[in-house]
C-alpha cells in the first residue's frame, strides 16, 4: 500500500493531556471533526508513555495537574523530543506563570476558557500549517 505525502496521519497526531477528562474529551473530538488524529490522557505519566509509542505532530497540555505538571513534561518533552511542537493551555495565566512558559520551549499559550476558532489557529501555526 502506498501513501500520498499529503496523506500521512502521522504528521497530524497531537497528544492532549488533561487531568480533567471533559475537557481533554472535548478538544479530542472537536480536533478529531476538523480533521486531526488526537489521543487523550491525564498525566504527565502516561504522556511520557505514549510520546514513546508514536510519532506525534505535537502536544497539547494542561499546566496545572497532580503529582507532575505540564512544565515537567515540557521539559522532559525538550530533552526527549525537542522536535515536537507544545501548546499550553491553562486556567491560571498570571503574568509569572506566562514568564515560566516564554522561558520554556512552548510554542504557544493559550488561556482557559478558550474558543475553538483560537485553538484550531494555534494549534495550526504551531504545526506550521
């Protein structure tokens, strides 16, 4: 079976991770209907887990989790897989917490509540779609 280059699902799979499962459901499926491949979990763990079983397109992360947060796995992402592009998205965006994520290799911020139209554009540019 041969493949397009146009055609190739591995370079449009992002890992959300997300400690609450709505919202990590919810951006799954609407990334899924606007023609995405996404997978889901819930923490830095298991993301470690699944960036090792697949090429990813990039990653989508919740700052604020248990045990672990979205900077241990950005930095971990940095020293693993440098190339993997990060979007965050966070509830708690005070002006110290964007200054930890400017100093990171995060490609983008994005604040919680956030609309769908903002997400799909950044997740977009940071694909460099």
């Amino acid at each position: 079976m041969t493949t397009s280059p146009d055609s190739s699902n591995a370079e449009k799979n992002i890992l959300i991770v997300d400690d609450e499962a709505r919202i990590g459901r919810f951006v799954s499926m609407y990334l899924d209907r606007v023609g995405y491949n996404t997978s889901t979990c819930q923490s830095v763990d298991e993301a470690r887990k699944l960036l090792q079983s697949k090429k990813w397109s990039l990653v989508l992360t919740d700052l604020v989790m248990p045990r672990e947060t979205g900077f241990d796995l950005l930095q971990w992402i940095s020293e693993n897989h440098p190339d993997i592009p990060v979007v965050v998205l966070t509830a708690h965006s005070s002006p110290m917490v964007v200054e930890q994520v400017n100093q990171t290799q995060a490609a983008a911020i994005i604040n919680k509540p956030f609309s769908l139209g903002e997400l799909y554009k950044t997740i977009s540019l940071a694909m460099g779609e």
